[in-house]
C-alpha cells in the first residue's frame, strides 16, 4: 500500500506585526529547500509527533510511506502570499509527480492565513483533492487550535484533531490517522463527516484539557466516541489571534457510513460546550502579586505563565514586562524563560563566559510587549542552543533554539536565544544547566504547554497580566472579518 504523506503547518496571528516569510518555513523544516522521501522518515521515527505517529502506523500495517515535504514555521503574522503559493505548489507538483496512490495523510495546522487565503487549509485541500480526485482517501489531521472550516470539512474524508491541550497526544491522533485508512482500505469503513461550528470564541488559558470546562467536555467527547458506529469526534477550540470570518470553536464528528447520526452527534457536542460558555473566563493576575506570593507563602516552584508574549501563539517572544518588574523588585531564586534576541546574544558571546556586558535586552520588535531593559549582566553560560525534547508533547524531537545566552543580573537568570521558541518542556532550562525544581519563581513564555511538564513540578501556576498580541483577553483585540455574532463579544 502506498500512502503520501505531507506537512505545510502553521498557525497565524494576525494580530502580530511581523510576517511569516518562506524563511520561516525553511527554518521550520528539517531537510535543505523542503526535501521530502527517508529523510523525514528518519527525523520523525520514534518522536512523539504525527507524523511519528503515521510512521508508527505504517508500520504496524505494512505501508509504505512516501513524505513529500515537511513544514512547521513558528507561529507569526500573517503568510505572504508568494511564500505560501511557493510551498502550495511545490506539494502539488511533488503530488502529480509521485503519480497513483492509495491514500494521503496531510499533517495540517488549520489555522494558516495568507495576505489573500483567510483559509489557507481549506484552499490546498481542494487544490490536493483536484488532483487526486475523490476515490483516493484524504485524511487530515489538525492541531486543536484550528479554525475549521466547511472548505476543510468537504474536501478531506476524515479530519482528526488534537484531543490534548497540551498538545501531548499528537502520536496517538496520527496513529489514529493510519488506523482510519487501514479501515478504508479493508472495506469496513466508509467515513461520513459533520462539521459543526458554534458562534463561540475562548481563549488559551481556558482551552486547556487538564482543568475544567474542558476536562469535563473532553471526556464526553470520548463518552461519543466509544458509540457504535462513531469512528473520532473532535473539538477544535480555535485560534481567537486571527482576524478571520472563521475563526473560533467547532465539533467534527465522523461515523461510519450515517451521515444523520453524525450530524446529531455533533450538534450534542456543539450544545454541551456552548452550555459551558461562561466558564470559559480567563481570570488574569498582576505580576506584583505573584512576586508577593512566591516571597512571603509559597512552599515550592511559582509558575508565571506570560501567555500574552507566548511565540508558540505567534508573539515576538521579547517581552519586558515581567523581567522589568522581577529586576526592580530584586526577585530572588528566579528565571525568565525566554527572550528571543538575537543582538544580545551576540554581545553577550563576545563578551565571553564569565564577564559581565552591558546592553538593551528585548522589547526590539514592537511597542506593544514593554520596552528594551537596559541592564548590566553575567555571562554565566553559552550553548548552540540544541536540545531534545523529553516531554509527551514532541518528546523525541530536537529542538534548537539558536545560539543561547544564559545572563544573571541579581537573583535572576535570563535565558536569552536567538530563535523564538516556546519553553514549554523542561528539557529546555536543564539544557543550559538550570534545575527548574531549584528555583522559586519561574516566568515562562508559554499559555498553556507549559503544564505538559511543568504541573507537576510547580505548587502554584499564575497567568500573567501582561500585555501582547496573545493576550487572552477579547477587549485587546478589534475583530473586522469575523462571523457575528460571536459569544463573548455579543454576550450572551
Ligand atoms: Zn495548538
């Protein structure tokens, strides 16, 4: 059996001010100008990633798998169209060339937007499904902050989202994904998909599985999908940093062959989150109280979420704000993980191991995450930045984040890289010989992913009241193309 397999991932806030160029998507793949065949195979075997978990299947089932390119950028702004028309046609001629298949996996995020596509998903899948036409199985597997749209919906046989927020069961959906075409391909399953979207909005800190409303609607999604003849119920909850007629929550529920129980199955779901609404409120603390919790109660390690400059959401990953108010109020024991600059890095390495350097860190890309602190610093380590990842999120993965400085000024250490990177496994501050369970107050730069390692380890977890283009909060942001009414924008 012959399956094709591809990755054009992104997710885009368009809210941020920087674009997200082929750059990015290059720096985003693990082979030289998008190279596909046993390459990936060989970068993704044994990760905890989808197409980990395609290759897991495959092998499971003795399929062949053919990868036709690999793409990941780190969220951003939004994808220039020459950039995304280059990648759009690089997979469909890769995709006429590779010839007759039996099925495709396409490894999608779902929530890419161009300077022309609000729907950059939708629009490749109708442009795969041209080719390919419509005996060949289309699967899709999506991150659980798509923004799912009806396009998606009609072109792909089965979509499979992310159940986890954290994003820790990635393998698991893509073996899903495998077991779904296998399924097809004996005969005994013939895939009908209801989509179903609620005019409903949440945010980051709220989505997360591992605390309620979701915990509770997650698992009344299993509840649905352990009914006969219901083949994978998802729940995207949205990306809300898109500016986008589509963006925000719905319920994809496949079943075998009733289109009628699908549609009901879906509309159950629909209900019992919209039912929910109201507990979606993301409650936000200023980090003045934070710092006053980890100095006069705290017991253990203090979690600072800085969800609002969270690089994983599209933010610029160099926000001040809670370095600032760590250094003035000579917070003790602490770190910040992390600021990406590049241009401190540099001083800081020629500088050296050991000495001190003076320089303007951060808050260099907008003037909406705190402006450049100035400071007087240590040079206490620097690496290349590479590290691999131990988590159930991607674990198994490399991840780089670029030549990395660690700086001590007082009681506090700064992690600062070169790449934008999301620090949500723990993996990272241990690579550069930090001990997150020897530290008393940690800011992360991280909404939610963060918990996949660090729940845990910490006593208590704040979401920071900062500013940023990820702030989960509907007053900061000013909607022009989304669907309305939308809850909570219109209230109830
Ligand atoms: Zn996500």
């Amino acid at each position: 059996m012959r399956i094709l397999t591809a990755c054009i991932g992104h997710e885009t806030n368009t809210f941020a001010s920087t674009p997200t160029t082929l750059e990015d998507f290059r720096r985003g793949s693990p082979t030289p100008e998008f190279g596909g065949g046993a390459a990936i195979l060989h970068h993704f075997r044994g990760t905890r990633t989808v197409h980990g978990g395609y290759i897991a299947g495959a092998e499971k089932h003795g399929f062949n798998l053919e990868p036709l390119m690999h793409t990941f950028a780190t969220p951003g702004g939004t994808v220039p169209q020459n950039a995304y028309d280059s990648l759009k046609g690089l997979l469909l001629e890769r995709l006429k060339a590779a010839g007759q298949c039996d099925g495709i996996l396409l490894d999608l995020h779902g929530a890419m937007v161009t300077e022309a596509i609000e729907d950059a998903e939708g629009d490749l899948l109708a442009a795969v499904r041209a080719i390919v036409g419509s005996d060949v199985p289309l699967i899709v597997t999506l991150d659980f902050h798509a923004n799912v749209t009806a396009q998606m919906a009609q072109h792909a046989d089965v979509i499979i989202g992310f159940d986890e927020y954290p994003h820790t069961d990635m393998f698991e959906r893509g073996m899903e994904a495998v077991e779904v075409l296998a399924a097809m391909q004996r005969g005994t399953l013939r895939p009908t998909l209801a989509y179903h979207q609620l005019p409903l909005l949440t945010m980051p800190p709220k989505q997360c599985t591992l605390i309620e409303p979701m915990r509770s609607l997650l698992a009344k999604a299993h509840a649905i999908e352990s009914e006969r003849g219901v083949i994978n119920v998802t729940l995207a909850m949205g990306f809300p940093f898109a500016d986008i007629r589509n963006a925000g929550v719905s319920v994809l529920v496949t079943t075998n062959d009733d289109a009628e129980l699908a549609r009901r199955k879906a509309a159950a779901m629909a209900e019992a989150i919209w039912e929910k609404r109201e507990a979606f409120h993301v409650t936000l603390t200023p980090v003045a109280e934070v710092i006053e919790y980890a100095r006069t109660q705290a017991r253990g390690l203090v979690v600072l979420a800085d969800g609002s400059d969270n690089p994983g959401g599209g933010a610029p990953c160099d926000g001040t704000v809670i370095l600032r108010e760590f250094l003035e109020k000579d917070v003790q024991d602490a770190v910040v993980a992390v600021i990406a600059d590049p241009q401190a890095v540099a001083a800081a390495v020629a500088a050296g191991v050991g000495n001190t350097v003076t320089l303007d860190l951060g808050g260099k890309t907008d003037h909406r995450h705190g402006a450049p602190v100035r400071l007087t610093a240590h040079v206490k380590l620097v690496s290349d930045g590479t590290f691999t990842l131990r988590g159930a999120m991607g674990g198994g993965a490399r991840a780089c984040m670029g030549r990395t400085a660690v700086l001590v000024v007082g009681g506090v250490e700064i992690v600062v890289t070169e790449r934008r990177i999301q620090p949500y496994d723990v993996a990272l501050l241990r690579s550069v010989g930090i001990e997150p369970t020897q530290r008393r107050l940690i800011a992360l730069k991280s909404a939610v992913h963060f918990r996949s390692t660090y729940q845990d380890l910490a006593e208590r977890i704040f979401d920071a009241d900062t500013p940023g283009v990820h702030r989960p909060d509907f007053r900061c942001y000013e909607y022009r193309r989304l669907r309305r009414p939308v809850y909570p924008l219109e209230g109830t």
